[in-house]
C-alpha cells in the first residue's frame, strides 16, 4: 500500500530513524516503523483489518480517519489517500477499496498531541 504524509515535516520524522526516536522515543519509534511496515506491505486497508494495532474507523470530528496503536494511548492517525474516500452502501469507508493512506499524525487520546 502507498503511504504519503499530511506534510514534509511529519514524513522526514517517520522516514529517519534517528529522527523518529527523537521525537518519539525509542518505544514509541519502534512501534511506529512496524506498523508503517504493516501499511506498506498490505495491498489494501482490509488487509490490516486483523493486524496488530487495531486498525479502526474513527466517528463524530474525525469520520473519514483511521487510527491504530502504537503505545500506551498513543495512536497513528491516518486517512484514505483516495479522493473521494471509497465507501459501501451503508455509508462505511470501502476497507477492500482502500488503496493508500496518509499519516496526519500520531496523538495521545488522553488530550495532548505530538
């Protein structure tokens, strides 16, 4: 699957190693270039939909985004790099149309955001 980030900024910290541990930590990195390992090695969403990290749609604000685990409540936040976003009948997001993702961020659910 094709990955892209929100800006230049965010994809030179999860390109770099070095740079991801430093603002990250060595945990929270190492999470990191899994998961991003996972996102790029799947054809699809509906490939990650059984992975590690809990792949999940997010409601209310954030409909259209896509969150998964790294540590403690900390969380990979993506989209659809499809433009329209593909979805089902019933007005879900296509999982098995799904075909890139972009890296908005990663937050902490519990208020602050990196």
């Amino acid at each position: 699957m094709n990955i892209c980030f929100a800006n230049s900024k965010l994809r030179k910290q999860c390109n770099d190693s070095r740079e991801m541990r430093k603002v990250w930590g060595d945990k929270r990195a190492r999470k990191m270039s899994v998961r991003l390992q996972e996102i790029h090695a799947a054809e699809t969403l509906d490939d990650l939909s059984h992975a590690h990290g809990h792949f999940h749609e997010l409601h209310g604000d954030r409909k259209g985004q896509i969150s998964c685990s790294l540590d403690g409540s900390y969380r990979l936040i993506l989209k659809p790099a499809e433009d329209p976003p593909p979805h089902k009948a019933d007005g879900g997001l296509d999982w098995k149309e799904v075909r890139g993702l972009i890296v908005i961020g990663v937050e902490d659910y519990h208020g602050s955001s990196t």
